[in-house]
C-alpha cells in the first residue's frame, strides 16, 4: 500500500519520496514493512540484502514537512506540477536559534513571488525529524536543466532589487548552503 518517488541527483545520490500525509501514518508504515518482511522468504532476502551491502556509503531516514506560506505555485507556471524533470534543490542550515527569523523572510519571498505572478513555482520544505532539524529545502522543477536556468533568470529579471534584498537578508541565518540538480527515476519509483 506504500507507493515512492525515487529523485537522483548529479552526484549520483538518491531519495526515495514516501507521501505519508501526517505523522500517525509513520506508525502505520513500519507495521506495514514489519508484516510484508513476515511474508518474505528469508534466505532469498538475505541473497539480495547481502549483495547489496557495502555499496552505499551513508543513509539517512528523515520526515519533511511542507512550509504552505514558504511555498508558491504559480499561476502560470513555466512547467506544471508533476510535468518537471529536472529537479534543483537548495538546501539552507539555518544558525540554531534564527530558524523563525529566517522562515519569516522565506515566507517574505513567496508573497512576494505571489504579487509578482513570477512563473516558477517551488515548494519550502522543513526537515521534521531526523538529522538537522534546523535546515530547509527549496524544491523546485523544469522540463530539462538549460529551461530550469534560463526560466530562473526570466523570474529574476521580474523580482529585481525587492527580491535580491530578501535573499541577502536570508542568508545572514545561514550556517550551510548547499544545491543540488537532478532527476526523477520513474523506473526506479
């Protein structure tokens, strides 16, 4: 009953995107895998899980949640939900302590996308749970990366100065910046 989206990024890493909805679902998944894991043949299991050991360097479990006010879905948008296949992602560790501060101005930037009409869409997401509690993630998405970039300078064009002063200020609650381009990996979804 559990369906995923698996994202790979340039640097040949890879989310696997689980849509629970709200928390009490956690709950429900793990009982879930715990009750198909009694279902699976062990020994075959256990051929493929020890295969697959050593070849991932690092893993991390984590619980985004959607900021709505941080968002924006524009009205006419370069590409629509769903249709991108690129993906870029900013990801912003925030000074402990300047998290509001800083989502204040983030929620500044999407109202102002908004009166704007700017055309590129993107979702701010908070990491919940897990590791870095203090960081978010812009997510947004184009048909192929020289759209993405080249849609990216038209919305700047239109922001200007307004928005270029929100992002300054923003960045003074920053710790760590980083971003990452990717794609989606249907047959891997």
């Amino acid at each position: 009953s559990v369906t995923w989206r698996c994202l790979q990024y340039d640097n040949y890493t890879y989310d696997y995107i689980v849509n629970l909805g709200d928390y009490g679902k956690i709950d429900e998944m793990n009982k879930m895998w715990e009750d198909k894991m009694k279902t699976v043949n062990q020994d075959e299991f256990k051929k493929y899980a020890d295969a697959f050991l050593g070849t991932i360097s690092a893993t991390d479990q984590l619980v985004v949640t959607q900021d709505v006010k941080g968002s924006y879905q524009a009205k006419d948008p370069f590409v629509k939900q769903g249709e991108g296949k690129f993906y870029h992602w900013d990801y912003f560790e925030f000074i402990p302590g300047m998290e509001e501060d800083a989502l204040k101005v983030a929620r500044q930037e999407a109202a102002l996308s908004e009166k704007l009409n700017l055309r590129g869409s993107f979702n701010l997401w908070h990491i919940s749970m897990g590791q870095n509690t203090n960081a978010y993630v812009y997510a947004s998405s184009d048909k192929d990366r020289v759209s993405f970039f080249t849609n990216m300078e038209v919305d700047n064009k239109v922001a200007g100065k307004q928005m270029d002063e929100l992002d300054k200020k923003f960045m003074t609650y920053v710790q760590k910046f980083e971003h990452w381009d990717g794609k989606a990996r249907p047959e891997l979804s």
